[in-house]
C-alpha cells in the first residue's frame, strides 16, 4: 500500500494527477489537490483502494496554483516556478 504523504504526487488509473496537501489522521482524511487546482478530500479507508503510482511532481507545477508572473516581480529568474519562463507566457502583456 503507498501510504499518503504531503507533498507527494500520485497518478491514478484514470490518469488523474494530484498532489497530497493535507493529511489528518484524526479525521480519517486525506485532502488532495489535483493538477488543474480542483481540491478534494478522500477518506483514509477507501485510499488503499485506489490504483495509484507514485510520481514526480510535473514539471510545470503551476497549472495546479493560480499565480502570474507578476506574483514574482523582483525576484531572481532562479526563483520562478517552471512554465514562466515561456516567451509566450507574456503575450497578452504586451502593448
């Protein structure tokens, strides 16, 4: 059984990719946190029920959190979540 722990991503076998934010052994929970930013909550008897595999965390983790590039105005470049760093991300920024 893969136990869940915060901060781990997870696929499931309907090709589901989430993220574990949240985990409360006291009420029997586990909030999840899927790519697209949707948060669930699923009970901690039917977890090892899922099909689940451990993955890394996507690469462009930021379709699950609603930030902009302006969230990170003087900042390093080193400090930007990938997918900033896309030219054509600043598109509609122009003039």
């Amino acid at each position: 059984m893969i136990r869940p722990e915060i901060g781990h991503w997870f696929r499931r076998a309907n090709g589901t990719v989430f993220e574990v934010v949240a985990l409360d052994e006291q009420a029997g929970t586990v909030e999840i946190q899927q790519f697209d930013g949707t948060v669930d909550e699923v009970d901690l008897e039917i977890w090892p029920e899922w099909p689940l595999v451990e993955i890394s965390a996507p690469e462009d983790w930021s379709g699950s959190v609603d930030m902009d590039p302006e969230d990170y105005k003087g900042r390093g470049s080193d400090e930007m979540p990938n997918g900033f760093h896309d030219p054509l991300a600043f598109m509609d920024k122009l003039p």
